[in-house]
C-alpha cells in the first residue's frame, strides 16, 4: 500500500519553492491571492495586522496561513520593505487551463530594500542605494548602484571606518557582503545604522552583465563588481540594461568628511527630529525637478577639491543669477520635466506603463525650449558642455506620439492604449468592436419598440456574455418564445438569440485579439525607447546638473549671498560678516547677527571663549557650512568671503552618548577627537567644541591644552577650538599661530545680555551661574550657587598667589633655586609620598585644592 504524504502536492510545491528562499517572506500566487504559509504566515499577519487562519483545519497539524489581494500587494510589501524585510513573489507561469496536473509556479522576483523599483519607500529625490562590500587584500573594496536609475560606481577604501562613513554618506538601505567577511563592521551597519545586511547564494559570482565590466578585467576591484551585479541578476531576474558601465571614483578627490561632521551640522538630517527641515539640505533645495533634486544631495555629500570645476559652476551660477528673466524661463521649463531617469529605468526593466509613456514624451518635448534658454545664457561659453549634452532624442518623442492616446488607462493589457492609424490590423478590430457595439445599441432601440417595454436594455457581464435584461413586472408581455432564457434575477430575467450570439462571439474575438495585439505593440514601442536607454539616462544626468545649479541661483539670490574667492596658494581665510545660512533662514535676515572669521597672517588657531548659549557653536558650524557651500560651488552666507580650498573636515560639536555602541559622551568625544588628530592634514578645517568637558577639570584641561598644541605644532590645519577652560587663554603667549576670540555678553542688572558678536581676546569669566538664570533655575538655588563659587574663587586666590616677594634679587632667587638641592626634611619628605599616592583620576576638585593646602602647610610648619 502506497505510503501517504504528509503535504498536498499543492503544498509540496510550496515547500520547495520556500526552500530555496528561507531569508525571504514568500509570496505564494493563489488565484487572486498571494498566500503565506507556516512562520511566514505567522509573521506578517503580526506585522501587517492581517487575519492569521490555517489549512487543512481538521487535520491534527494544522498549516497557519494569511494572505493579501494580489491587485493590492504592493502596498502590503512595500510595508515589509520599509521594515527591512525581503519578499520573494511566486508567480503562475502557465496557464492554468492548459496546465496538466498541478500548475508551474516560480519566483520572479526578490524584492528587497536596495532593489525597490517604484513604491512609496522610494523618496523621490533621494536616491536608493544598494552596496556591496568585499576584501581585496590591501583595501577595502565598495560598490553600489541605484536600480531605479541605473547609476553604478566603485571605489576602494583603507579603513574600515572610512567604509561606515561613506555608506552612511550614501544613505545605503542594503549592504551585500560575504558572511564570513567583516563581522564586526556587519554588526555595527546592522544595529547602529539599522541596514539590511545580505549574503551571496554562491562563492563564484556569475551574471550575464560583463559588458558593463570591461575595464576592471584583472584588477582587484571587479571581486566586488561581480558580488554586486550577481545579487542584482540573483534577485531581480530580468533585464537590467539600464544599468550604467561602471564609473570608478576616489573618495580623495571630494571634500572628505564624516558621519560625525554630517550628524552635527545638520547637512540632510536634522538632530531635533531626523527630518530634512532644518538642514543645510532644506536650505539649498530649490531644484525643480526629482533627478535634479538628487543631483543636489549628491554634490552635497561630495563637495569638490578641484578648484577649476569648482570655479566652473559658481561662474554658471554667477550668469544666472545676472539674468534674472532667463532664469525664470528656466525654472518654468524644468516644472515640465518628469523623473527621466527613473522612467528610463522603469522602461528597462518593463514595468513602465503607457501614462509613464506620455510623461517621457511631454518631458522630451521641453528639451528644445531649454536649449534655446541656455544658447540665450551662454555668452561666455560657461555652458558650451552643457548645450553639447542636451539631446532631443526626437526618435523617442516621435514613437510616442504617433502611438500612445494621450489618457491612456494604468493597465497595460486591458487595451485602449494605442491609437488608431498606428496599425492596420489593430484598426480592423477597433472598427469591428465599434460597429458591434453600435448594432447593440440599434437592436436594444429595435426590441424596445416591438415588445412595448421600455426599460429593455441590453448588458453584457464577463460570465454570462451579452444578454437581453427584462424586469420581473414585464415578463408577461414578451411573447412566447421570442427570446432564449439565460440567466434568472431576484428582480429581472435575461434572454438571448441566436443573431445576439453571433455578434457576441464577433465583438469578444474581437477585443480579445485587440488587446493582445496592443500590448504587443506596447511592447515593442518600450524596446524601440529601450535602445535609445544610454541617451536618456545622458540627458537626465544632464538636466539634473542644470537644475541643481538654478537651486544655487535662487537661493543666493533669495538670501543675499555671495561669491567666494577661492585661493590655491594659502590657507588664509577671511570672510566679512559671515552668517549661518539655516538659522538666517528660520530667524529673519533682521534677527541673525553676522560675524568675522579671519584665520590670516599665520593664523592657524581660534581659541573661543564666551559663555554657554552664546553662539559660539553656531560661530563654528557657520564656518563649515560655508565652506562647504563654496566647494559645492554655490555662493555663501557673507558679505565677502576669500577661503582655501579644503581637502577635510572634522568636527566634534555637541555631547552625545552612543548607548548602542556602549560609548559614554566622553568616549563619543574622545573617538571624534582622535578621528581629527589622526587623519587631518594642514589642507583640512577642524572644529572642536568643548573638548575635555565629559572627564575631570584637571584630566580635561591637560586633554585639550595638549590637543591644541598638537594641532598647532604638528598638524598645522586651520581650526576653531571653543572652551570653557579660561586657563588655555595663556596659550596665545607662546603659541604663535593662535589668537584669542570670544563672544560678548555683559550684565545688566544682574541679567545675562548675549551680543552673539565674536570679539578679540578671551571672556573674563564663564557667567555660568547667569546662563542658570535665564534657563529659570529657582532663585534660591542661584543664590546658594553664587556663594559657593565666590568662595572656591576666593581660596583659588589664596592658594595660587605668588609666594616670591616682587623685589627679589638675582641673587636670592638663584639662592632659592639651589635650596632645592639641599636634603629634605622629613615633613617634605611625608609630603612627597602622599603625592606619590594621591590617585588623581579619583580625585575632585575640590578634594585637590584641599589636599593641596594641607600639603602646603605640612611644608610650612617646618
């Protein structure tokens, strides 16, 4: 006797289907469901809110299971997506009338973080990135394309954390990487980065896309290229022309800065709440276009070093901003311009649709109005590459006009698409299908008139086919066998005839074969676009550019800024009331106090003192943000503004605890600190906020007097250095290449006034207990905190006032000098060794300055 299976054949399919994507919820084609099964079922009913029922619920192992509409899925995976999930879509692939036995299913596609195509996941002007990370023995080497507009790039790494700043720089959603390669950088892009973390199927990576590889044959880096393009062609399972040759850059030859720098001048994420609003980012926006607005992120997270190029978009920037009128003819034109490069994309991978179509076409069709303004703009040849790259492409244009209606349905199979004259045969149906429906409407007039009812009608249902409808309370009136009963209502009957059928089975041939011949004629006018792919995705890169550059136009026009003059051969920087472009914005030009910089004359170090809430964090960030303004190549906040060109930039602003990583602020601080100190060169701009504050006053200020002389001694980079110790203002006395800064705030009747105006020298004092005040501490509280700081200053005093009588000759100073040669006396001698076994890390400062008082008159009673 036969032994049973377990499954249903049904199941069994199921089964191994799974087997071979167990990281990956799997969605299971059921007629006009997909259906999950088992720990997936489980699982996405929990997080999708789904009803979780069960198969076979009289068995005794019963199979939970959920499922969701197929015309409504997308909605439900890009909810999976966004959580860092991967969906494997199974899909019918045969017809299941003609299918023998169970019908053939097979997965079509993997849809994962970093290969989302269209959905709300994807923001439409940010890109979305999948990387691939891989040893290549003396470097690390990185890979990452977008599949939504084909970009795809490489580039090798020295450092692991390089590698998590460019990653995060990138915005990357997906990380490829072999699984026994980096565990620890896998951990940390997994948990501190939140990143999707993927493995290869197999060790030798195969693809069918090697002539996008041709110039990395033999060298280290197509090891990466390879695992990237195999998880591409592993998941996606279809074409992916669209994907560019691969471009090899190095992260050396752009402005080179951290996630550290990134997070604390709010460049695209702002600290209060994540949000694009209230960034650098939100301020520069005005691009008019979603591949423009890209562009703009781009150039943002990769400011330039070249100088030229640098210097090639301010001059575009400086001609628009001259003219006024074509500037805005610009800008009404790029409202036109939809996402060519995400539509190129859709095309090659075939799921565009003929709306997609007619959004290609109206944007092509705008192409010969922007050559015209740029010719007008190009007097002085600033835009000679530009115009070069502005292509028409009439023969896309052309196609489809001529073929697509101009309100076509989402729906590529179900007709309506093409127009008429476009070809012969489909017109032959198109005409048949008319007149059918226009011998309906002829016959309902007819058979109204000779059976007497009036609200006859004639309907049709995909079921039952055409049919003659008649109310219930008419019935009566038809005579005997006029018509052939077809179907029974509650409240009406339907009929036939065999002249009703004959034209039924011409119409449906008809619109059966209409509709499969137009979407065979869509087909082929997406591959006639599909091989004019390179052109498009050219043509979009270039628009991009001009409309990022229009955005640097607006916007220092719109807030007054100014072009920077860059230097080659110094490092000086002057820059004449400077402001912070993003907190301008939100006060008012009016409200925002403006501030010098000047680091000239061998001035190398600005050590800012002032209090707390003053505006020395901004005063920094300020200088950064224009710095970084101007090697993007837009102007700057500031009335005159003469900088180097910078090769990095480092800062360390604000107190954060890194609770996931186990980093305390001062470890936080110390590892931002040590990132600066190690990497900078004298071509670099660092800014320190603070430094030593998170430890003891004493381990602090020792941390931040040797940092700073490091920085001024060693690496010699332009930097801004705030603190609270005021003792580093002496400093200034034998550091020649530091001056002393400082905000101004004064009293007025015993309130705390900020003027936010950077003032030369150092502040007299912290105004900590004032800074309380205004933070509205109870008064009290500020009293007793005002007595006890005006005693700790006073035996400050005491204990620190010179000793030495202020006419001492020569002679009785070296006198002194030599008495410490002579042999100690045994209180001495006691006083040494309990400074040998004061632990001073466990020490406060307070405990220090009374033990040192008990010391001191431990020596005087002798």
């Amino acid at each position: 006797m036969p032994q049973k299976t377990k499954h249903t054949p049904m199941m069994e399919q199921y089964l191994a289907i799974k087997k071979q994507y167990p990281y990956a919820f799997l969605f299971y084609r059921l007629g006009d469901f997909y259906e999950l099964f088992f720990e997936d079922a489980v699982k996405v009913a929990r997080l999708l809110e789904l009803t979780l029922t069960s198969r076979n619920k009289n068995a005794d192992e019963q199979i939970p299971m959920c499922g969701v509409p197929h015309h409504a899925a997308s909605g439900y995976i890009d909810s999976l997506i966004e959580m860092g999930y991967k969906v494997a879509i199974c899909e019918q692939v045969e017809d299941p009338k003609l299918a023998k036995g169970m019908v053939k299913r097979e997965v079509v596609q993997v849809v994962t973080p970093g290969t989302v195509m269209q959905s709300k996941t994807v923001n439409a002007k940010e890109n979305n990135y999948l990387a691939a990370i891989a040893d290549l023995g003396t470097s690390i080497g990185l890979s990452y394309a977008d599949l939504t507009t084909g970009e795809l790039k490489v580039t090798e790494i020295e450092t692991v954390q390089d590698v998590i700043n460019e990653i995060t720089a990138l915005n990357c959603r997906e990380i490829i990487v072999e699984p026994g390669e980096f565990l620890n950088l896998q951990e940390t892009l997994s948990q501190n980065y939140n990143l999707s973390i993927s493995h290869p199927t197999e060790s030798m990576y195969t693809h069918s896309l090697e002539n996008l590889t041709t110039d990395f044959t033999g060298r280290s880096e197509i090891r990466v290229i390879d695992l990237l393009l195999h998880y591409l062609s592993e998941t996606q399972m279809r074409s992916l022309d669209h994907l560019q040759v691969v471009q090899r850059y190095e992260i050396s030859h752009y402005l080179v800065y951290g996630q550290d720098a990134r997070r604390n001048l709010e460049l695209t994420k702002s600290l209060r709440d994540g949000s694009k609003k209230g960034t650098l980012l939100w301020l520069l926006d005005e691009t008019k276009t979603a591949m423009g607005g890209r562009m703009l992120r781009s150039w943002l997270e990769k400011p330039l070093i070249q100088k030229k190029k640098i210097e090639e978009r301010l001059n575009i920037v400086e001609g628009l901003l001259t003219h006024f009128f074509e500037r805005n003819d610009l800008i009404d034109v790029l409202k036109n311009i939809y996402d060519l490069e995400r539509l190129a994309g859709r095309v090659a991978f075939g799921t565009v649709n003929a709306r997609d179509l007619i959004q290609l076409k109206q944007s092509l069709s705008q192409v010969p109005y922007l050559i015209d303004i740029i010719k007008g703009l190009n007097i002085e040849g600033h835009w000679d590459n530009y115009l070069g790259q502005l292509d028409p492409i009439d023969e896309v244009k052309d196609i489809i006009e001529k073929a697509i209606f101009e309100e076509p349905p989402l729906s590529i199979t179900d007709g309506d698409i093409i127009k008429k004259g476009f070809h012969e045969q489909l017109d032959v149906y198109k005409e048949a299908m008319t007149n059918g429906k226009q011998w309906m409407a002829e016959l309902e007039q007819k058979e109204r008139a000779a059976t007497g009812i009036k609200n006859l009608k004639i309907g049709f249902n995909k079921v039952f086919g055409y049919y003659i409808e008649i109310s219930k309370g008419n019935v009566s009136k038809l005579e005997e066998g006029r018509y052939e009963r077809k179907q029974t209502l509650s409240n009406a009957e339907r009929y036939s005839t065999p002249e009703l059928k004959e034209k039924e089975a011409l119409i449906l041939e008809a619109e059966e074969k209409s509709k499969n011949l137009e979407y065979e004629l869509f087909v082929e006018v997406r591959q006639t676009i599909k091989n004019q792919i390179d052109r498009l995705q050219d043509l979009a890169r270039t628009i991009a550019k001009i409309d990022a550059l229009q955005s640097f136009a607006t916007v220092s026009e719109e807030y007054n800024y100014v072009r920077p003059k860059l230097k080659e051969d110094s490092q000086d920087i002057f820059i004449k009331n400077g402001r912070h472009p993003v907190v301008e914005k939100v006060m008012g030009e009016q409200s925002y106090v403006p501030n010098d910089v000047e680091l000239t004359d061998g001035t190398s170090v600005l050590l800012i003192t002032g209090p707390n809430m003053s505006g020395k964090s901004t005063f920094m960030r300020q200088l950064a943000l224009t710095v970084i303004m101007g090697q993007m190549g837009c102007f700057v906040p500031a009335e005159e503004a003469s900088i180097p060109v910078f090769d990095r930039l480092f800062t360390r602003i604000g107190a954060m605890d890194d609770l996931i990583g186990g980093q305390s602020t001062f470890m936080v601080e110390m590892n931002e600190t040590n990132q600066a100190i190690q990497h900078a060169t004298s071509n670099s701009l660092l800014l320190f906020d603070e430094i030593g504050r998170g430890t003891a006053t004493y381990d602090g200020m020792a941390l931040a007097e040797a940092i700073i002389e490091y920085v001024h001694d060693t690496i010699k980079a332009k930097t801004l250095f705030s603190t609270h110790y005021h003792e580093l203002t002496i400093l200034e006395e034998r550091l020649s290449g530091l001056e002393n800064v400082h905000v101004g705030a004064v009293e007025d009747d015993g309130d705390l006034v900020f003027l936010h105006k950077m003032m030369p020298g150092p502040a007299d004092k912290s105004y900590g207990v004032q800074v309380a005040k205004l933070a509205g501490l109870p008064t009290s509280l500020l009293n007793r905190a005002g007595k006890i700081l005006k005693d700790l200053e006073q035996k400050e005093e005491h204990l620190f006032e010179k000793k030495v009588p202020e006419k001492m000759t020569v002679i009785e100073e070296s006198q002194t000098q030599l008495d410490l040669f002579e042999e100690l006396t045994d209180s001495e001698k006691e006083t040494l060794n309990a400074l040998r076994k004061l632990n001073i890390l466990n020490t406060t400062p307070i405990e220090a300055l009374q033990l040192l008082s008990q010391l001191q008159d431990n020596i005087k009673s002798d």
